[in-house]
C-alpha cells in the first residue's frame, strides 16, 4: 500500500461540495494519506484577540474550507467507503466563538443580538492539552468536523449540514483517533473531502463551535464489503456509532436508533423487538451537534457492555 501526504492550498482546498470537482489526489483502496487542513474559516495566519480579520483561503466563506477531493479508485455509488482514522494532530491555536449568529440556542439563550463571545486557545498536541485566554485548561480529543462526500446531484452543495448520504459535517466527538467511520459511497471516485479540525467538542457543540483548529490528519481509506448497515457508522474507542441527521429532532433520533437496532440484531442474532429492548438497556443515545441547520443525533453501544454467557432461557 502507497503513502500520500496532501496539504491545504489554493488547489487543494474547498469551500462546497461538487461532484464535478476534479480529484486533488488519486489513490487505491488501502492506501495512507496524510492530509493537512486549515481551520473551518480557512485561516491563513493565526487569529488574533479582539477577532480582528486576518488572510483566508476563502473570503467569500460560503463554508467550511475543506482539502480534497481525494478520489479512491475503482469506489461507485453502493460501495461502502472506510475511513480508518489513526492520529489527528491539531495545530498550535485554536479558537471558539458563540453567539455570533442568531440561531435557534442564540434566541432562547437571549443572545441573538450579540455581541460574539471569543475564547482564544492555546494547543499543546504533545501534552494533550488546551488553554484558553480566560485561564482555563481542559484535556484535547481532536477529530474532524467533516468527513463526507458529494450529493450525487449536479451542482455547489453546502458543506454546512450533514447528509445521511455522503457524511460531511457530522460532528462527533466520538470520531477520534482509532475510530474507523464507514460512508455510503455517493459518486464514482468517492471524492472524500476533509476538514474542520476541532481540538474538542461537548456533545451538541451547542455554542454553534468547538475549538476550531488546524489539523494533521493519518487515514487509511478503503472500500469495506459486508458491512452490517448501509447507512453511516462507526467502531470508535467509544464503541459501535449509528447517525441520525434530520431537520425534526424525533426524525434524527429514530434513524439513528434503527440503525442501532438493526446493528444489534445483526450482532446477536435478534428479532427487532428483542434488539429494541437491548437497545433500551445499553445504547445510549447523544445529541450529536444542534448548530448546523440539520439535527444530528448519535447512537452509541458502549465496547463490553455486552459479555455472551452461553446460556439462554425459553419463555413460556
């Protein structure tokens, strides 16, 4: 298998997705890249306090600045795209502003009007930390906001909320390092854009932010036969991940614990009620991000919480 290093440039950068892009880089199932992103805003020079603007790779900012696409050879539209994810390495500052647009939490929060609130971070990837400017440290989990593909449809498409085909700004804090993040395939090529380095995240991102940082990322992508769902999902240290993302929150929750059921089922050789009542006793489901236009809502089966005994009992 081949190694490819990939890095945010003028050519190398998105701002939408579009089928019609042409590839950045090609490479076969199997293969290593490591991919170089600017933070979500495309910065070019590190943001300074006081949120005075400095160069981006974007002006415009219709989106997220993303690098790709990469295309994986020989992917088509019903193949299942394995993103394996082994080391995310943010970059040294990050940033996270909250109320800055009015926005449903903004509104109801009393915060709609503003003015932005900023935290400025400082990021030491060695020690596994982040400080920010009011003095305050807590421990990094970094991981990408967006891993995604096109909308098979012709077009610009936003790379803002996420999509049930295709993936894009999932934002899961469970998508970490050792996690492997598994993409229904939406074009020939795949044509896999990724970005939006946070350097943590509370479930929900609820401030409409995380810490928004650079990232390196180390990925291996392949094509995964016989998956158990043809939906998005995860094998993360956190356990098995099943996705909803929805307009309607009870819509976003229901996909994402279907899939958790069909999961289970799978696994365990389960009627669906059976599997549901499983799922009630051990899954856990997790509001995933509320900024992004699209609700997300995340299932997840915690490693271990289920141990097989060997013994059944027959109900009369």
């Amino acid at each position: 298998m081949t190694a490819h290093r990939l890095d945010p440039a003028p050519g190398t950068t998105a701002d939408v997705l579009c089928r019609d892009h042409p590839p950045v880089l090609t490479v076969d199932p199997g293969d290593t890249v490591v991919v170089g992103s600017l933070d979500a805003s495309g910065h070019l020079a590190r943001p300074q306090p006081g949120g005075e603007e400095q160069p981006k790779m974007f002006p415009a900012g219709r989106g997220h600045c993303l690098t790709g696409p990469i295309a994986i050879r020989g992917a088509v539209p019903g193949d299942m795209l394995a993103v394996r994810l082994v080391s995310l390495r943010p970059g040294p500052w990050g940033w996270t502003v909250a109320a800055a647009r009015d926005t449903p939490v903004t509104r109801r929060l009393g915060l709609a009007g503003g003015p932005p609130a900023w935290l400025r971070w400082e990021l030491d990837a060695a020690a596994g930390t982040a400080t920010c400017d009011r003095g305050l440290m807590r421990r990094i989990a970094p991981f990408l906001g967006v891993t995604g593909m096109p909308p098979p449809e012709p077009g610009e498409h936003s790379t803002i909320p996420p999509r049930a085909l295709g993936g894009g700004n999932i934002d899961c804090k469970e998508l970490v390092a050792g996690s492997t993040l598994y993409l229904p395939v939406t074009v020939p090529g795949a044509l896999l854009y990724l970005g939006d380095g946070h350097a943590a995240q509370g479930d929900g991102e609820a401030g409409g932010t995380a810490i928004e940082c650079p990232m390196t990322t180390e990925a291996v992508l392949d094509l995964a036969g016989g998956r158990p769902l043809d939906s998005i999902h995860a094998e993360t240290p956190a356990g098995r991940v099943t996705f909803g993302f929805d307009a309607d929150l009870n819509t976003a929750m229901g996909d994402a614990l279907a899939a958790m059921v069909s999961w289970l089922q799978a696994l365990y050789e389960l009627d669906r009620g059976t599997a549901l009542a499983l799922a009630s006793t051990c899954a856990d489901l997790r509001i995933t991000q509320v900024a992004n236009q699209t609700w997300g809502v995340h299932a997840v089966l915690p490693d271990g919480v289920l141990v097989r005994t060997g013994r059944t009992r027959n109900h009369a």
